[in-house]
C-alpha cells in the first residue's frame, strides 16, 4: 500500500467515528451502503405506485364508458396508494432494523 492510500484511509477512518468505534472502515462503508440501497428501495416502490396510479388515471380518462376499463383505472388507484404506503413501510421498518443492528 504505498503512502498517499494510507493517508485516504485513515482520513476516511476519521470521517466514521459516530456508530461504535469498534467498527472497521470496510464495517462503516457497509452500513452506508446498505442505507443507500434501502434509499433506492424505496424510491422504486415510490415509482412503481406513480405509474399505477398515471395508468389508473389514463384509464379513466381515455376510455370514458368503457365500463371494464373503468373499473380496472378505479381499483388501480387506490392501489397505488397501497403500494406507496408498503414501501415506506418497509423503508421505516429496515431503516429500524439497521439501527438495532448498530446499537448491539
């Protein structure tokens, strides 16, 4: 390892004493990716129910009369919120879980 790549990892050592300080660089760049990874988690369950509900809405509103059409844009947007209320659910519950994990 020569010296300039030394001195980046101790500085990024400093940067990761607020968790526990028995914890290792590699431990700390861990828990920040698997945050990131919960971030992007939900923000796909948040873009999944965006788009059911754009498609229950287009339903609606391009097919007036359709009577099939209708009632599948009227289920999928209440749906929509279903999914959008899962995935935050789930975001809160892992973010909890990631936190219980660093307290022990």
């Amino acid at each position: 390892m020569n010296h300039s790549s030394m001195k980046a990892q101790i500085a990024a050592k400093q940067l990761y004493t607020g968790h526990n300080k028995q914890l290792i660089l590699r431990d700390e760049l861990a828990i920040d990716r698997t945050r990131l990874a919960n971030e992007r988690t939900l923000l796909s369950w948040l873009r999944t129910a965006l788009m059911i509900l754009v498609s229950g809405i287009t339903l609606l509103k391009l097919f007036p009369g359709v009577i099939t059409l209708e009632i599948t844009g009227g289920v999928l947007i209440p749906v929509s919120f279903l999914v959008a209320g899962l995935g935050v659910h789930r975001y809160w519950r892992t973010c909890a879980s990631i936190r219980s994990a660093l307290n022990h």
